[in-house]
C-alpha cells in the first residue's frame, strides 16, 4: 500500500529536496502532533501565523458559525457581507485614523501586489524603492521588491523602476526623490534573520517620504497582530505609514491578508481605469470571520501585554557559549550562528526532541524564533533546554 509519504512526494509539488517530513495528524495551542503519537512544541507558528496558537476555540467556533451561514459568494467588493464589515471596522478601530480603508486579500504577497498598484496610481509616479536582503513574497512583482539577487535571477524581466538601499544607512535616503512613488519596507527585516531599525531612521524615513511626497508602505506581514510586543509593529517607532500590508498571523491559521491606506488614497482603485484591483476570493467569509475572533483573542486576553517578559525569559535561558548574538524584538528572534550546516543540524536534533525552529531565507547562519504568543514561561524554559542542548550536541560532533 502507497503511504502518504510517498504520495507527497508523488504528486504534491516540492520547493526544496529536503522537505522536512512530519507528519500531522493534529495541532493545538503550542502543539503539532504526528501520525506516530509524537508531539512538537512549534516555536516557529507556521513562519509567524499562529500567533494564538494552534486550533484556538474561540476561533473555531467562528468558522464553524460562519460556515453555517454561507462560504464564497461573488468577488470582493460587490456585496455586503457582515464578516467583512466587522472585521474591517474592528482593524480600523485600533490603527490610526488614517489607516481607515481595508482591502482584503488572500496572503502578504497578494497584499504587497496590491499596495504597489495603489501607489503608482496615487502618485502617477513609477520608480519603487525597496530595501537589500528584503522579502515580500514571491510572484513577479513582489519579487522584484525582495532584496536578494539569488531568488530573482532566473525570473528576469522583473518590473523595471526598483531601486534598492540598505536598512538603517540614513545617508541613502537621498535616494527618494519626486520621482518615487513608495517605499516598501518591513518594518522589522524577517528574512534578513531578524533585523531592527534604528528609531531615529524611521523617523528619518518617514520624514523623507513626507518631504517627497512619496507614500511609505511598511509591511507588518510577519510584525503585526502582537508579535513585537505592540499590536503592530509600526508602534515601537512612533510613526505611522502610508500602507499598512498584513497577513500571516491576521487570520488565526485562515488564508487572508490585508492592505490598508486612507480612503482618499484607496478610493483611486474605483476608476481610471475601473476596477482598478480584483480579488475573486479576497475577504473570503470564513477568514475573515476568523481573522475577527483572532484579533479579538488578542485583545482581550491580553496577549501582547506578556510579550517583553517571554522575550526576556528566552534570551535569558539561551546563554550558550556557542551563540554569536540574539536579535530582534518581541517574540520575533534569530539566534546567530557561523553556519548553515550548524543551523541545519541542530534544526535537525530539536525537532528529533520534540521542538520545532527553523532558518531564514537571507540569513541561513542564523535559528528562527517565533512561538504563539501563547507560550508559557515553563514552555520557554523547557524549549531553550533542548535547543541548548542541540547546539552543544552538533558543536561538540563537529569538533570530534
């Protein structure tokens, strides 16, 4: 008899030749559970989604209300539906007053596509500014706003009009002229293997844009719904973008994403030409009557309030001598360090013990960090014992 290994191999396309293999038989809260009986603390939240942690109630409970109800109905922006309207108002009610307009889409990329047609059809300005060693998915145009030559080489013709600077150089903001019609930026750089900004540059990168009329679009894909410890990300650097893109833990383990302007800015979509962007699936019903709970969990558990302290307690328990540094912010860390066999090898040994990290697509040298923000503080401790361990393990063979 075929098994299910063998058909994923079969007739599921693969992106890599070494696909991790795990099994799933079921996830809850922090948990993957395999078809074998093993559970797996997954300290990686599909790549920053689950934030609530796996399967939470509240938000079963809403697809299980919604699917009752009915499921897709026609392309987005035609008819009235009420997941779409709450969740809508209830993004907008803690965001800015300018960021009061949400087009929905399905996933971050199809969020950057979208906010990258908004600008140079507000600005009527074509050049595009992004930054080096920066991801923004993976179709043709947000691929030609990631910032790193190796994934986009054999793709080309990209779009023309992408410049490229570096993250945190203040000196290269010069670089944004009139002639800019956005710059695309993460807020915190994930792919890059987790990396800050200075607060006095962003303050300086908004200040630019302002003076240029360039719109600022800073994508919170992988920072918002709480993982930095703010709601969004954009809060630790007091300042506010043009376009707010979201996805990933927007939907509570549900497929949807979101860009968000000023309605003054948005409303250039209506005409000239109109339909200026579609979405067939966009603010599918389910999602986001999930994406509602999730952002309500949130808030109403208090979930971020929690954030600094696990940080703390993560950087505290992974002093190992092995580790070069620990960035990031939040419950969003890299652990650094010299190489990728390293980093693939105690990957390897966690998972065999029972904890789930992994890499990063521009920074191989370094481990990723990004557990619900569920996890408890015995979790933190019980996990940063086994990745220890791990790296202690994979040092001490290579040095045999």
């Amino acid at each position: 008899m075929i098994t299910n290994r063998q058909l994923f191999l079969l007739n599921t396309a693969q992106t890599s030749n070494f696909p991790r293999l795990l099994e799933v038989d079921f996830a809850q809260g922090i948990y993957i559970h395999d078809t074998k009986g093993k559970k797996y603390m997954d300290l990686v939240s599909g790549f920053a989604v689950s934030n609530i942690g796996h399967r939470h109630a509240r938000v079963v409970q809403a697809i299980k209300d919604q699917v009752d109800r009915y499921l897709h109905i026609t392309v987005y922006g035609e008819y009235i539906q009420a997941p779409q309207i709450k969740f809508a108002e209830k993004i907008c009610s803690v965001l800015p007053g300018k960021l009061n307009s949400v087009y929905f889409v399905n996933s971050g990329t199809e969020a950057t596509e979208g906010a990258m047609k908004l600008a140079k059809c507000y600005t009527n300005r074509g050049e595009i500014i992004a930054f080096n060693n920066s991801y923004h998915g993976s179709t043709q145009g947000a691929l030609s706003v990631m910032g790193n030559e190796y994934y986009k080489q054999k793709y080309r013709p990209l779009l023309p009009g992408i410049r490229f600077i570096n993250f945190n150089q203040s000196k290269e903001l010069e670089l944004i002229t009139e002639k800019t019609a956005a710059v695309i930026m993460e807020t915190i750089q994930g792919e890059a293997g987790i990396r800050v900004p200075d607060i006095a540059y962003m303050q300086a990168l908004r200040k630019r844009c302002d003076e240029t009329g360039t719109l600022l679009i800073l994508d919170e894909i992988q920072t918002g719904f709480g993982r930095t410890g703010k709601l969004f990300g954009f809060e630790n650097f007091n300042i506010i973008p043009d376009i707010l893109l979201l996805a990933k833990g927007m939907g509570g383990g549900m497929p949807i994403g979101a860009f968000i302007s000023d309605k003054r800015i948005m409303d250039v979509l209506k005409d000239n030409p109109i339909l200026g962007h579609i979405t067939t699936f966009g603010g599918h019903p389910v999602s986001c009557a999930a994406g509602l709970a999730t952002l309500k969990v949130i808030l109403q558990e208090n979930l971020i309030n929690s954030v600094e302290e696990k940080e703390n307690l993560f950087r505290k328990h992974l002093q190992n001598r092995h580790i070069k540094e620990i960035r990031g912010k939040g419950l969003m860390l890299s652990i650094q360090l010299d190489t990728f066999e390293h980093v693939e090898n105690i990957s390897k040994r966690c998972v065999e013990n029972g904890v789930i990290i992994d890499w990063f697509l521009h920074c191989d040298t370094a481990l990723r960090l990004a557990p619900p923000l569920i996890i408890t503080d015995t979790e933190i401790i019980e996990a940063c014992k086994v990745i220890s361990e791990a790296i202690d393990y994979v040092f001490d063979e290579a040095a045999a």
